[in-house]
C-alpha cells in the first residue's frame, strides 16, 4: 500500500502545480522527530499543509498522532491544514479537521465526511460547489 500512497501524493502534487501552487511531497513524513505533513503548496497568497490518506473504500480511521503533527506543523507555518483522501472511482477530497468525526483512537472519514469535504477545484479557488441542504 506505501508504494501506492506515494504515487497518489506526486499525483495530488502535479495537480496542485497544474492550478497555480507550488508544491512538494514530503518524503519524511512519518520518519522524523518534526511534525511534516505529506505535501506542502501554496500559490504566494494561499498556503496549504496535507495529509494524504488513500483507502479502497470508507471508513477511513486516522491516527490521533498524524491530525495533532498536521495542526502542529500548519500552526508554525502558517498553513491551512487539510487531509485528503482518495478512494477510487470517488476521486479526492479534502476535509476540514473540524469535519472528522472522533474514535477513540484518533478520527473518522465515513459517507458522510467524505462527500461533505472539498472537492480538488473548491480546494484551490477554481470554483464552488453547489450543496443542498
């Protein structure tokens, strides 16, 4: 699965290039004593901090450790701090950390989580989404 994430980080790093942000994989992430995130961009107005999570299917658990290194790195930064996740034939989207739902080992990306978050196009200003409420 490790080969597979790294592929959709650089995947997720050329689309962000492709919109305007500079961007990098972080091959650290999860190897270091520092809180690094897998991907850093921003576009020199906007800065982003991610956490690439990529699942055959929902739910999605996330470790308490890797949310609490996001905040921490995104706070000394100065970045907004996402987790994208990417299930096939789903595509990508990007969750605010106040959206996740609490486990008790750390947070939850179920349906509804999932289809609430961002899509890549509303994550870097080219365009909003329609929801009904």
């Amino acid at each position: 699965m490790k080969s597979k994430g790294y592929r959709f980080e650089r995947e997720l790093v050329h689309m962000l290039w492709k919109s305007g942000f500079a961007a990098i994989r972080s091959p650290a992430s999860g190897s270091m004593s520092y809180p690094v995130p897998d991907i850093i961009a921003g576009n020199g107005r906007r800065y982003i901090a991610i956490e690439v999570k990529m699942r055959a299917n929902l739910p999605v658990y996330i470790p308490k450790e890797d949310v609490d290194n996001l905040v921490k790195f995104s706070e000394v930064f100065g970045a907004e701090p996402f987790i994208a996740v990417r299930i096939p034939n789903e595509g990508w989207r990007f969750l605010c950390l106040n959206d996740l739902k609490r486990t008790k080992n750390g947070y939850k990306v179920d349906d509804d989580v999932f289809y609430s978050g961002l899509e890549f196009d509303e994550l870097v200003g080219n365009m909003r989404q329609k929801r009904l409420f």
